[in-house]
C-alpha cells in the first residue's frame, strides 16, 4: 500500500509543477508591486518543497500507511463508481432533458439500484424529488431549475 | 452599557416573526443534520446556503448560525442512544451517554445534555456581547499588514492542531489556498487558472467544493459498505433525578468556560473541547474511578462544552471577520454572499444584522431546548428511515443546491469532482479542515498582502514595522514550529482530528 501513498505525492508535485508553469505566465511583479502571478508562484514552489518532504516520508517510513487496507472491496468500488456517474450524467443531461426528468431518473438509479428500496417507494420518491422539488423551487423559493432543451420534451411541461 | 443597548435593539431584529420563523427552521434542520449519520455541519450549511439567496440577510445568517449550533444538540441523541456520535463533538458523550442509556436512563442524559447546551450556548453568547465592543474597536485599527497577519496566525494555529501531520496539513491549507487563486485577480481583475472557461471566471464556488469535500465525501464513504442499516433506539423518561441535577451543575459551569474560551481559538474544534472537558471532570471527581459506568458529569461537562465552543467559536468571525472552524468559515461565506464582510465593520455598518443574529443565538438555544426534551422521540424516529433511501434524497438536495448557486450544472460536475478528491483525501488521512479556511480566506489574505507590499514598494519589512504585525507572526511560528518538539506534541493526538464544526 505504500506505493499508494507515493503515488498521491507524486500527484501533489504534478500539481505543484503545473501551477508554478502557469504562474510564470502570469506577471509577477508590477510598477505598483506583486501582481498576478507572484502569490500562485510561492504557494506553488512552497507545495512542491512540502509535496517532495511528504513523498520522502512515506517512501522511508516502514510498516503504518504500509499496514492500513486502503481499497474498498470490488463491490464498494462499484457502488462509488456507479454514484460519481450518475452525478455526473445529472450535471451533463440536466439542461437536455430538464431537471424534472433527469432528477427523476438519478433518483430511480440511486434508490432502486444502489439503495435497493420498494419500487413504490422508488417512485413516490423520485417523483416527488423531481417534480414536487422543481415546482416548490420555482413556485416558493425563486430558484428557477432547468428545463428540457429538447423541444419534444419541453412541449410535455419538463 | 452600549453593549446592553444594542442587545435589546438586536433582540427587535431576532423576535420578529419572520426572523423567529428563521431562528425556528434552522434549528429543526441543525438537529435532523445532528442527528443523521453522514451529514455534517459543514455541508449541511453549505447545502442550505442557495434557499437562502432570496431572503434578506439577517434572515438568512440567523437560520444558517442556528443551523450551526442546532447540529450540537442533534449529534447528542445518536451518541446517547446508539453509540453513534451524529457529530464528532459528541463522540466523547458516547461513553457516558451509552452507558446510561443501557442502563435506562438515556433520557435523563438527552435532558441533562440538553440543559447543559443551552447554559453553555448561552454563556458563550454572553461573552460575545461582551467581547464585541473592545474587541471591534481593537480591529479597526487594524490595516492590511495586520490583517494579513491575523490571518496567517489564525491558519497557522488550524494547522499545528489540524491532523496527526503537520505536512499534510500545510499541504491541505495551500491546496485550498490554490483552489482560491482560480478566477479574477482580487487586485488587477485578470483571469487565471481559468482554462478559458466562463465558468471559472467567478472562482470556483465554494459551495460546491464544500459540499463535495465534505459532504458527498463522506457519502460516498458510507458507500463503501452495503446500505441498509436502519436503528432502533429504545426512549426512558427525560425527568433527571434531583441528584443528576445536583451533579451537572459543576460539569455544566465548567463546560461552559472550556467550550467559550476554546472556541475563541482558531483550529481548536468542538470534539476538543468535549474532550477537555470530559478530562476535566475526571481529574476533579472524587471517584474517577467510576468514569465509563455512566456518570451524568460526564454527559454534562462535554455537551456543554461543546455546544458552548460552537457560540464562542462566531466570537473571532464577529468581532475579527476571522472563522476559527470551518463550519464558520463557511458561514463567512455567506455572509459575503449576501454582501455582508463580517468583522469590526459589520457593527458599524449593519449593526442590525450584527446584533440581531447575536440576539437570535438566545433565541435559537431557547427553540433546541424545547425542540430537544419534549420532542426527542421525533429525532430518534428519523433514524428507523432506511440510509439506501436516505442517501438518495441527501444527494438529490445536493444536486439542487450546487446547481442553484449560480444556475449551473457545471457546479454539479464540481461537486461531483470534489467528492472524488475528497474521498481520496480522507482514505489517505489528510485533514481536510484546512482547505475550507484556506479556500475562503485565500482572496483576503492575498489582497491584505499585496496591498501591503504595494504600500511598501515591496519591501518584505513592512511586515516588521508593526509590533501588532510582529507579535501575530511570532506567534505563529511558534505554533508552526512547536509541534516539531515532542513536548508539545505529547497528547496532541487527542485534541487534534479533522472533525467537522
């Protein structure tokens, strides 16, 4: 498991390594003192130094990090995987097929899939999260929630 | 005398009805967050902070400070019950509290637990108004060296107690430092880290980040195991015995002083307080010895402490405009939201705002008090709600409130992104309390330093021409340092943690 700890160091220098390349296309310093660059640069050259000192340590250290079971099992793995997904085709179909559907279907996957709940509890849930919450949202509280891009759809009120 | 004064006129602001009604739905929301599994403060604010956009500010911060508070109360009832702390700063009261539950007697700790956080909430509010005045006019003196100052010891002081590793934890405090440079320079307004996208030209939202990090992180924790665990918790009566009431009052009066004077500290967290206090009511026992049987001291002196750490914890964001813990930092989010900076300012600018929240924190504590003896038996109820169902709705109320900050799904997609990343830092044990702070102070403390520097011509030494500036950074390098030595660092480990609150 090691090599898990040296991998996310070596994330952290990447990281480091691209915002110092970014800040030096930044001005640094200006007639009127620091500019844009000059407070990205330090912090950038200040997680490297830290990032380096972090890699080192854990690629010294013997047993601890070495000993913690890091991995969910493959099943754990999936149920993450599967909700990162779906949030994320949330994010991607929620101003195509509007909030009322897309919601209604992340819902559906995320209570009858991963929660393994009734099917009629799925869907008194979901249409409620759905299109109970668009209208409270627009009605009540004057948070306007996306609706379908796609003309069929909007023309049936989603 | 001023300070009375302007108490009453906050008093106006908190008992209208619309702002009682405010003080009211945060302090039910606060307890049900408390009370589940899974959902913290810090998300739980974050996660509500959009609502609040079309209410005016004073309604907005009082419902969300409730909120805040409101969790400490919530978080007893699993801990009492189950053996589950709700919130990190009620896992100490899991032993006493469980103790006397099997015992059947967890309804008289839920009572005394209750009692013992509205004495504790409080008193800390009662040193609020009292420190509001010197020390507002302490901080108006205070240029952009100072205030850079002020915040690198404030970061500083989170760090040294953030976490088991002091690397990881700067690592964490400049991440969210990095995430704060993202869109318009605060001093030039030019775009960086931008990528091109209009998105990013704002910043990226800290709501979002938040809500992700701590929020859909610790779901997706959860999702690890199978789902399906539902709790059955077993209710006696909540009327204390003369003698738990005669045996609280001491654990209560201390817990009050620990939590207050905790919470005034930036990095300290509520789980040390409760943790201090739990120590302290050991050492001053006649029968330490009978600690972890069930003593109602220890369920008093933590649920006050840490009830009394949460008040005292809006002492520096009030009176400084400085967040102590990353539940408040994100409180100063919204704040600024709402065009609101909270420090010195904010009592001179909008005293309304400013002492009528102080007030509503009176308020707020009288609601938790009713909403937790009477009806405990609601609270104990949510839990028997199945998590595979619970965490659909959790997460669908996320989706509404990242989008709805700015009407964007690329919020989702943020949240989404920093779920993983937040995930991923937990499992390899970094604090992610640091990033919060950072993430928010991060436009403040480059503006303070740059606007220094510019006064200066760049000349570093500016920072050593104010002996205010000079004894702030000296104190930081102390705290920076000293856990380097094992002196300091000898039973560190039980104050530090990256709990929420």
């Amino acid at each position: 498991m090691k090599r898990v700890y040296q991998t996310a160091g070596l994330c952290f220098v990447g990281l480091s390594a691209f915002v110092v390349w970014e800040s030096w296309t930044l001005e640094y310093y200006t007639n009127l003192g620091p500019g844009p660059g000059f407070f990205p640069l330090w912090l950038g050259v200040v997680m490297g130094a830290l990032s380096l000192a972090w890699f080192v340590q854990v690629s010294g250290r013997k047993g601890g990090p070495d000993d913690v079971a890091i991995l969910p099992e493959r099943a754990g793995i999936l149920r993450i995987l599967s909700t990162l997904a779906a949030l994320a085709a949330m994010a991607g179909l929620m101003n195509l097929f509007g909030f009322q559907l897309a919601m209604f279907l992340l819902l559906v996957f995320l209570l009858k899939v991963l929660g393994r709940q009734a099917l009629w509890v799925t869907l008194v849930v979901a249409l409620l999260g759905s299109v109970g919450v668009y209208h409270l949202f627009g009605a009540y509280l004057d948070v306007p929630l996306p609706a379908a891009a796609v003309k069929l759809l909007a023309n049936l009120g989603l | 005398m001023d300070a009375i004064q302007n108490l009453l006129m906050g008093f106006a602001v908190a008992l209208t009805p619309q702002n009682l009604l405010f003080a009211f739905l945060g302090s039910v929301l606060g307890t049900v967050i408390g009370v589940l599994p899974g959902i913290g403060p810090v998300a739980g604010v974050a996660m509500l902070i959009p609502l609040t956009f079309q209410m005016n500010p004073t309604g907005a911060i009082i419902m969300l400070t409730a909120l805040f508070y409101g969790t400490q109360y919530g978080g007893t009832i699993t801990s009492v019950l189950l053996n589950v702390p709700g919130e990190a700063a009620s896992a100490i009261t899991c032993i006493e509290g469980y103790e006397m539950a099997k015992q059947g007697r967890g309804g008289a700790a839920l009572a005394i637990a209750a009692i013992g956080s509205f004495v504790g909430g409080t008193i800390a509010t009662f040193a609020l108004v009292l420190a509001a005045g010197p020390l507002t006019r302490m901080a108006l003196e205070f240029g952009p060296v100072e205030f850079f100052a002020l915040i690198v010891l404030g970061l500083s002081l989170l760090m040294g107690l953030a976490g088991k590793s002091m690397i990881k934890a700067l690592m964490m405090g400049i991440f969210g430092l990095l995430l704060a440079m993202v869109g318009m320079d605060p001093v030039r307004g030019l775009p960086r880290f931008t990528f091109g996208r209009m998105e990013l030209m704002d910043g990226i939202g800290f709501v979002p980040v938040i809500m992700g990090l701590f929020g859909l992180a610790e779901i997706l924790g959860n999702a690890e195991k199978q789902f399906g665990q539902v709790f059955a918790a077993k209710m006696s009566s909540l009327i204390p015995t003369p003698k738990d009431i005669r045996d609280s009052i001491g654990p209560i009066l201390r817990g009050s002083a620990i939590g207050t004077l905790l919470g005034l500290v930036p990095g300290m967290t509520g789980s040390a307080s409760s943790f201090l206090s739990y120590i302290a009511e050991r050492k001053v026992s006649n029968h330490p010895e009978r600690f972890g049987t069930g003593l109602i001291e220890g369920v008093a002196g933590p649920e006050t402490a840490n009830n009394a750490h949460a008040n005292g914890a809006l002492i520096p964001l009030f009176t400084l405009g400085i967040p102590a813990s990353p539940t408040v930092a994100v409180i100063m989010g919204a704040f600024m939201m709402h065009g609101l900076i909270p420090g010195p300012f904010l009592f001179k600018e909008h005293p309304d705002v400013a002492w009528g929240t102080i007030a509503s924190f009176y308020v707020g504590n009288v609601i938790l008090l009713i909403l937790n003896l009477p009806l405990v038996g609601i609270w104990v109820k949510i839990l028997k709600i199945p998590y595979g169902l619970l965490f659909g709705i959790i997460l669908a109320f996320m989706v509404v409130g990242a989008y709805s900050v700015s009407n964007s799904a690329f919020d989702v997609l943020v949240m989404t992104l920093f779920g993983l990343i937040g995930y991923l830092l937990r499992k390899l044990d970094f604090p992610l309390a640091p990033v919060v702070l950072t993430l928010i102070l991060g436009p403040l403390m480059e503006r303070s330093l740059r606007t220094s520097l510019e006064m200066s011509q760049g000349d570093m030494g500016i920072f050593l021409e104010s002996p205010i500036a000079i004894v702030l950074l000296a104190l930081a390098a102390f705290f920076l340092i000293a856990p380097a030595f094992r002196f300091f660092r000898r039973g560190k480990g039980a104050l530090s943690g990256d709990e929420e609150a």
